[in-house]
C-alpha cells in the first residue's frame, strides 16, 4: 500500500493519443518531482469518484488518468483529484502500439481486479 498520495489539477488539451490508442486519457501537468509509472487509482471529478489507470510520465512531467467506466468526453479545463491507491509496474518503453494496448489491457484488468475487491 502506497502512503496516500493525492494530485490535483486542471485537465490540459491532450494530444489525443490514448485515443488514437483506444485509451483515453484526461491529462494534468506535474509539477515537481513526482512519482512514475502505472498506478492503480481513484479520481475524482464534479464530486464523483471514478476508478482508474494512471501513467505517471515523469520525464514529460504528465500524468496521465484512463477512466474505467466514463464515457469518453471532453474533460478540458475541469479540475481533477487522482488519488493513487497501488502501483502496478514501471513505465516501459514498447516496440509497437500492439504490444503497448495489451499492456494496458492489463493494466485495466489490475483496476477492476482491485475494486472488485473493495467496493460494496
Ligand atoms: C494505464 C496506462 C499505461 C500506460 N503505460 C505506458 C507505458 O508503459 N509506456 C508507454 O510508452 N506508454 C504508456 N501509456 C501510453 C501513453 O499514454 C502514451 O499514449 C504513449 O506514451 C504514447 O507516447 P508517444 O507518442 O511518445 O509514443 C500508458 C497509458 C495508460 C492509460
């Protein structure tokens, strides 16, 4: 278990490409030294907590929140909470766009398998 880590911030324009991925994402800047990788987490947005898979991009300062169950929609200037529950795996670097989807497919999984374990 993590010591709870929270990031706050402003959904930027996304470069679109976890959708062209079929993943997407609503992106906040970083600001100072933060954690990397894919994280298991809870964000939390208009007062409504969703579960999701989060990429930590420390390099591009990004991170990165792929909401489970939302219909996609523009999130653009909406203020977002990522509450980061469990680290799944480092960052990695990938051949392909094939590869790297079954690796977030994956990523998912560990999501669901971890809130179907704690939600009511
Ligand atoms: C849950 C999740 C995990 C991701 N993990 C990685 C990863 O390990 N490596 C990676 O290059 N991109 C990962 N991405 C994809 C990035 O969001 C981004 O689309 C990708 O880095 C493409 O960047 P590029 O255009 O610089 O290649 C992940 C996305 C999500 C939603």
């Amino acid at each position: 278990m993590l010591a709870t880590m929270v990031y706050r911030g402003i959904v930027q324009k996304g470069e679109r490409r976890g959708t062209a991925l079929g993943f997407p994402t609503a992106n906040i800047l970083l600001e100072d030294d933060s954690l990397s990788g894919i994280y298991i987490a809870s964000t939390k947005l208009r007062g409504d907590k969703y579960d999701s898979a989060v990429f930590i991009d420390n390099y591009r300062k990004i991170l990165e929140a792929h909401f489970l169950d939302f219909p996609p929609e523009d999130l653009y200037g909406e203020e977002i909470e990522v509450e980061l529950l469990e680290k799944i795996r480092e960052h990695e670097s990938f051949e392909d766009d094939e590869t790297l989807r079954a690796c977030i497919k994956e990523d998912i999984q560990a999501v669901r398998e971890y809130f179907k374990n704690t939600h009511v």
